[in-house]
C-alpha cells in the first residue's frame, strides 16, 4: 500500500500539470459513476494528507484512497494511448493525462465532508508545522494511548502517512520496542519519532524511493539494502549482529530486533 510520500508525489504531479486548468473527467471502465460531476470544470488544486488524495473542483472534492491495488499512470503529449485494463477513472488537461486504476475509494465529496476527514485523519508529518501544533496533535494522541506504540504508527487517525515500511523502520532508528504501549513511551522519544517520520518522508517525496539507512542519500543502493529490518525477518542485524524478528500486530506483519529495539 503506498504511503504518505507517494500521494504526496501525486499530489506534486496535479498541481503542477492539472491545476488552474478545465479537467476531462471520465470513467473508462464505467465504475466512477459520479465522473460526470467534475467533467469539465476547472481542478483547483491537489492536497494530500496522509495515504489520501484530494482532487478540488471549486466546492466539490474527489476523494481518492490508492489502497493495496490502487495506482496512477500518466502520460504526456498531443495524443494519448487509448485506456488499458480497468481505469476507474481518466483525467485530461492540455497535454497531460493521468489514468487511475484499482482504488479502495474514489468517491466525491462536499465541503463539509471534507473538514470532516481533516478532524478525523491524524497530523500529516508532510504539512507544513510553523507553529509545532502538528508535532503536539501526534505526541498527546500517542501519550495517553495504551496501543503499542507499533500500532499506534500504523492509526492514521494518530499520525496519517505512515505504512508498514516506514513504521518498522522509524521505530527501529528510535531503538524503540514496538510492543512498548504508547503511554510508557517518553514525550522526548515521542518527539524524536515525529521528526524522523518528517525527515523520511521528505526524503522519500523528493527522491520517489522509501530510504532509511544511514546512507540514504545515495540512491543508488539496491532495495533489499535500503531498510535495517523491514522484510528482513531472519537476517543478522545490520548494527547489533542479532537476529531481526518478525510478528503480526493487528493482522500486519512487524518486523523489528529485539536487541536494538528495547
């Protein structure tokens, strides 16, 4: 499922190439029944928050959540290939076009509905922090939780963008035991996840790969290399020479070292 830094990417990609412009909007497959109420009206802006999208036309938004099939293809130039396999929906502006295919949701919303996903969905470590108020909504969501704070990472109503990746990763550089529940997890330890999850996730928005090793900069290291533990069940850690362990924590597979991580 993707994460925070790739709807963010997306985000980027209709603002820069859809905004300000009158939108085609279509259902090739025929599934986005409501396609005909954006069809032709101007595509305001993208947001993002979290694992979900939205697209505003004016007082309407379309809300879109890639979920585990989910996924964008885009295309630029004079003349578009016609639609392949199922696309749910099809957007088209000057020369741009960008198809969406497999979606857990791809739905219209109101004004109201959408305030309403703002207050439910946790803070986003993407958005902009100027006055900390971000970093205080995770830090006193997580601090009064008896959830596993492993758990917790993955509750977007918590912390909104964090997936599987980044949770076992983030949790692994705080050398933090996933099992630990949220309320016997210090305030500074908590601040110290929430700038990591910032400094990661930037990182993944500008360079489109999911890097959280020390050497993260260079790009060219090789996937099965980019994580201390993440898929790495089995395997010596890389830091303590230990075993990585793996365990499912509300039906999601957990990977982490129980030497490093106490």
């Amino acid at each position: 499922m993707p994460e925070g830094h790739t709807v963010a990417r997306s985000a980027n990609h209709f603002n820069k190439n859809f905004a300000g412009q009158i939108t085609l909007v279509t259902s090739p497959q025929g599934r986005f029944t409501d396609s005909a109420l954006l069809d032709k009206r101007e595509l305001s802006e993208a947001i993002s928050l979290g694992k979900q999208l939205f697209l505003r036309f004016q007082e309407d938004y379309l809300r879109i959540h890639l979920g585990i099939y989910g996924k964008w293809s885009h295309q630029s130039g004079p003349i578009f290939s016609e639609p392949v396999g199922q696309v749910r929906a099809r957007f088209i502006a000057g020369q741009q076009l960008s198809d969406l295919r497999g979606p857990t949701i791809c739905e219209v919303i109101d004004q109201d509905q959408f305030r309403a996903h703002l207050i439910r969905l946790g803070p986003d470590p993407l958005w902009p922090d100027f006055d900390g108020s971000l970093q205080d909504r995770f830090v006193s969501r997580a601090i009064k939780s008896s959830t596993p704070i492993g758990q917790l990472l993955m509750d977007q109503s918590v912390i909104a963008g964090i997936g599987n990746v980044y949770r076992a990763e983030i949790l692994f550089r705080a050398g933090l035991n996933p099992f630990l529940a949220g309320n016997k997890v210090s305030e500074t330890k908590l601040i110290e996840i929430w700038a990591d999850s910032v400094q990661l996730l930037r990182l993944g928005v500008e360079t489109g790969v999911m890097l959280t090793r020390e050497n993260f900069q260079k790009l060219s290291v090789s996937k099965e290399d980019r994580y201390q533990v993440y898929k790495r069940e089995g395997l010596e850690c890389r830091v303590c020479g230990g075993v990585v362990s793996i365990a499912l924590m509300a039906s999601r597979k957990l990977y982490w070292c129980g030497s490093c991580q106490k």
